[in-house]
C-alpha cells in the first residue's frame, strides 16, 4: 500500500511549461484522455461505485444494520444473500454497497480539504516568498516529520473517533504535501516573463494570482491531489480498521474488514470482501491518476 | 561536504521541537486527562486535586510543557499511566521488534522493487514492463492490513504452513520456528516499498536513458554492463531517499501490520496506549517514532549528498 505519500518532484519545469501553452490546454487535454480507452474504462468503474453508493437504496433490499442472529456468517451464494452475511447475519452486499458511501466520502473529502487550504498556502508562499514563505514552509517541514499514518492515527487517537476526526485527521496528514507541491511550481511559474509583465503593467496580486498563477499551476497540484485519493481511501479505511475512525455499527470497509478478520477461520472468502472493494477503489483511483498525468502532460 | 551534514543537522532541531510542541498540542485536545481516566468521577475532590497535582496538571498549560520538554531532555519519558512502569524500557523493546519486521521489509521490499523498476525500464513497452508496473501499482494500491488478513487465510487458516499471530519465543529470531513468525508479517509490510520504489525507479532510469550523455557513451563503444552503472548512479540519488522515507514509513506506520498479526512492536504498543488512555506511553511513541522518521531522513540526505555533489548546495 502507499502508506508513503506518494513523493513530488520538485523540478518539473516541463509542466510549468506545458501547463503555460495557454488557452486550449483544457481542450487538448480532453482529447488525449479521450482516446485514453484504459482510462475511461477505469473513470466508468469509479462511476459505477459511486453510483451504487448514492443510489444503495435501490440497489438492495435489505437493511445495512439490522441483521438476524440466525443467519451469520452464511458463505458466498446463500439464499437471498449472494454474498453470504457478516458475523451478526447482516447481509454482505448491502453493507459494501452502503459502505462505499463512507469510503468514497472519506477518501475524497480529506483530499479536497486540503488542496484547497494546502493549495492556497502553497500558492501564497509561492508568490510572495521572504518570511511568509519561510513560516509556511518551515511549518510544513514540522509536519513531515509525522510518516502520514502515524500522524492520522495520533490524531485520531488523541481526539476521538468518528467520521469528522477521521477527515480532519486525514486533512492535516494531506495539507504538508500540497503545500510543498503547489509552492514549487508556483515559484517556478512566478519567475516566468508573462508574469512580470502582467505585473509591472499594473495588475493587482489577486489578479495576477487569478489569472496569471492559478491557471498555470492548477494542473500539476490537481494530478498530485488526485494520486493522494487511493492513499485517503486506504488510510481512512486503516483507522476504521483499527477502531479509530468510522465507528460501528456504521457499515465502513475498514469496519467490516475488523469485524470480519474473526471469521477467516470460518470463511476466508467473505473476510476477505470489504478489503478487495477497498484495493478496488484505491486502484482504480491509482489509474486514473496515472491516466490523468499523462493527458494532463504533468510530471507529478 | 562536513558543512552540509552540519548544516542539515542544525536544521533538525527546529523540526524537533514543532514535533514535541504538536504532541503536546494533542495531549492537550484530548477530551479528559490522567484524573479523569484513573478515578471514577464520583471521587471526593480532595483526591481528584491531589492526583492532578502529583502529574503536574494543575500547573499552567506552559509551565507543563516545559516540565515535559526539560524530561524528555535528560530522557524521561516518563511513567506509564496503566502499568506504573517507566515508559522508557517498554517502548524501546517495543521498537525492537517493530525493527525486527521493519528492516527485513526494507531490505526485500527495496531489492525486488530495484529489480522491477530496472527491469520494466530497459525493457520499455514490451511484456516485462507491462507485467512488472501493473505489479507496482497493484502494490501501491493495495491495503496491506487486508494483504496481512489474505496471507493469514491462506497459509495459516487453509494450508496450515505458518503461525498465524504473534511472534513466538521473541527476541532475535535464531531458531527456524522463529523466523516462521517473521515470514507473513514481512512478506506483507515489503508490498509498500516494493510498488513505490520500482515505480520511482522505473521512471527515474527511464528519464536518465533518454540523455544525452547515455548515447555518448554508448557512441564511444562502453560495454552495457558500464553503461548500465553510469545510469545507476544518475538514478540511484532519489532511490535512495526514497528509501529512506519508506523504512521511516515502515517504523512510524507499523500500527496497522502489527494490529494484523498481534505482534508486539512499538505500533501495537501505540494501539494498547490509545485504548487505555494512557497518555505519557501514546504522546512518548508518537515523539519517539516521529523523532525517528527525522532522523533517517537526515541520514538519507547526508548519504545523498555523499553520492550525488551537486545536492551539496
């Protein structure tokens, strides 16, 4: 698993450089993922699973939480539970199909916390340099001194479980990463000649940030933000796991996976459920990364 | 060079001191403290004052904390709330057997993920590099908790070939039912360096094959063999941090492999001392295995230094 964080490099000026061709990036970029068939059937996968979480409901009958004693840990193929049911005779297939919605929420959640407040730290860093540059920077350093699981479960640990601390956990363990990569080539673009001009003709920091900054830098940070998903999922799911983050009852795939582990000795295959959907989702998460940082022409 | 090394290390301790101050930060949010976990809240307040002065909190927030950092100073790290014990002894035994599982995973995870990255560079498009990266993100993305839980099901639960929990008499691992123990929970803490390396590494060698330099050397009529040392070496700088990041992920993110297989290193430890509430053990490894995680990554940019001269700035 990347328990690491997945490492920035820090010179790419190829992407500076790319990212800066202007106003029909976007466009180039669609057309490249478009012919990217390995890709779209990975983003169609992701769909699905988010579709089934919105809409579980309607894909299953049963309740999430409420099971029957009499029906525990029945194997794949049971009658009325294709899946068989977990170790209080809740049906297996209901609870991974709700279970995605905690997953998805708390492997996406944390991630866009943080590029919007590591974004906008780095960025700001980035462009005025000097103290403010070294303040952010420096503490950001603090923070990487944590190894990432070790800093969610602390603070999960000291603070409490739940499904906010285990965002906020996870928040904080993605904001020093953003940071550093959105500070990088935001210095990087600074220094460039269109950004001077823009400057001594009279535009004002936010306008050039908007304008000049932004549309130049979005694209590598967001590459970056999109490889650290396939980590918050499995991180997310790791607390549950340990009793930390989601809490039970609540279906979670970390959750399941704990109350599950017990029941390898009786059935392997459905203790091992919840913990392929989490591969699933991080994986696919993965690949699309890959694929989006090739259309995107980023080297993250 | 001497400078350099100075210089970095000068750097660590204000890194240190943040890290000492956030632990702290979080012992303080902590809903509750020692009074609250000891004696049940019906306790006459007399009792409740004096405990809360025996562990110093009735001082100011500032004044506790620079009682802590003067201890942790001399290397007091204090008294275990549940056990009475020194939270010294416990925890760097602990960290002995974290070390134990962490520095076989390391050294495998790092060789195979050398030789996959290597591999599927030199061999770009065809077959081998296909196999071998779908490997590598396979292992990137994988929840190793849940690798630990599959590897139990199969070769403890259905084969019966290895143990499936704990890690036996303890101790170096000298006898071969020893080492049994060790087999699972390695194979499964390797996965994480073994995907991330041989991605970086692929992608590395690969960026270093298309300069320049490397068709001049093969122009000059260099043996493959010297080539392939010459790319290794341009390559190897960010490999080896890498590394080193991955063996301080190994040490300070063991709590998840080590809940897996019960195995007591300072990640199970970490466990216990959150669901007893017992503060100076959680707040001494977090700072312990943090502290750590530091000062490989000192080590790691010293070496890096050493191998590549450009980085000495």
């Amino acid at each position: 698993m990347a328990i690491s964080l997945p490492t920035p490099a820090l010179d790419s000026p190829a992407a500076v450089a790319t990212a800066a061709e202007g106003k029909g990036y976007w466009r180039r970029v669609w057309e490249r993922l478009r012919t990217d068939y390995f890709t779209l059937v990975v983003i169609a996968v992701l769909l699905c699973l988010v579709l089934m979480a919105i809409f579980a409901p309607l894909i299953t009958v049963y309740d999430p939480q409420q099971g029957s004693v009499l029906r525990r840990l029945k194997g794949v193929g049971f009658a009325g539970h294709w899946l068989g049911t977990d170790e209080v005779g809740r049906d297996l297939w209901t609870r991974i199909v709700y279970g995605g919605r905690y997953s998805l929420l708390a492997g996406t959640l944390p991630v866009g916390l943080a590029l919007l407040v590591g974004g906008l730290l780095g960025i700001v860093a980035g462009y005025r340099g000097g103290l403010l540059n070294t303040l952010i920077m420096r503490g950001m350093d603090v923070l990487y001194a944590f190894p990432s699981i070790l800093l969610a479960v602390a603070i999960c640990g000291m603070l409490g479980s739940g499904f906010g601390n285990t965002v906020l956990a996870l928040t904080i363990t993605f904001i020093p990463p953003i940071v550093r990569i959105s500070e990088s080539v935001t210095t990087q673009v600074r220094g460039l000649d269109f950004v001077e001009a823009a400057r001594t003709s009279g535009a004002s920091t936010l306008t050039v940030i908007r304008y000049h900054i932004l549309s130049n830098v979005l694209a590598p940070i967001l590459v970056y933000a999109t490889s650290l998903i396939s980590l918050s999922i499995i991180l997310a799911a790791g607390l549950s796991f340990l009793g930390l983050g989601i809490t039970p009852p609540n279906p979670e795939w970390g959750v399941m996976l704990n109350g599950l582990r017990q029941a390898i000795w009786v059935d392997p295959t459905i203790a091992a459920l919840p913990g392929g959907m989490i591969f699933l989702t991080s994986m696919c998460f993965n690949l699309m990364s890959d694929g989006l940082r090739q259309a995107m022409d980023v080297r993250v | 060079m001497w400078a350099f090394a100075l210089r970095r290390l000068l750097h660590t301790i204000p890194i240190l001191f943040g890290v000492s101050l956030i632990v702290f930060l979080l012992v303080q949010l902590m809903p509750g403290d020692a009074a609250d976990i000891l004696i049940p809240p019906e306790a006459p307040p007399d009792v409740r004052a004096a405990l809360r002065a025996a562990f110093g909190l009735d001082q100011p927030v500032y004044v506790q904390y620079a009682l802590w950092l003067r201890r942790l100073m001399v290397g007091d790290l204090g008294v275990s709330i549940f056990t009475n014990q020194p939270v010294a002894s416990e925890l760097f035994s602990a960290l002995g057997n974290t070390l134990l599982l962490a520095l076989p995973a390391a050294l495998l995870g790092f060789s195979l993920g050398v030789a996959l990255g290597m591999l599927a560079a030199f061999n770009r498009g065809r077959w081998p590099d296909r196999l071998f990266s779908a490997i590598a993100i396979a292992g990137v993305s994988l929840p190793h908790y849940w690798v630990g839980i599959v590897l139990v099901a199969v070769f403890a639960v259905i084969l019966n070939w290895l143990p499936a929990q704990g890690m036996g008499a303890g101790g170096v691992p000298t006898s071969w039912a020893q080492i049994q123990h060790l087999i699972l929970p390695v194979a499964t803490l390797s996965l994480i360096p073994m995907g991330v390396v041989s991605r970086l590494v692929r992608a590395n060698v690969l960026e270093t094959l298309s300069q320049e330099f490397v068709a001049t050397l093969h122009a000059k009529g260099l043996r493959p063999a010297r080539v392939l040392l010459h790319v290794t070496r341009n390559a190897a700088p960010a490999a080896l941090a890498l590394m080193g990041l991955q063996l301080g992920y190994l040490i300070g993110g063991s709590i998840l492999v080590e809940t897996v297989f019960n195995w007591p290193g300072s990640g199970g430890l970490m466990n216990l001392a959150i669901f007893r509430r017992d503060v100076p053990v959680l707040s001494a490894t977090i700072l312990v295995l943090a502290a750590i995680f530091v000062m490989i990554n000192l080590l790691v940019d010293i070496l890096q230094a050493v191998i590549d001269p450009r980085i000495r700035r």
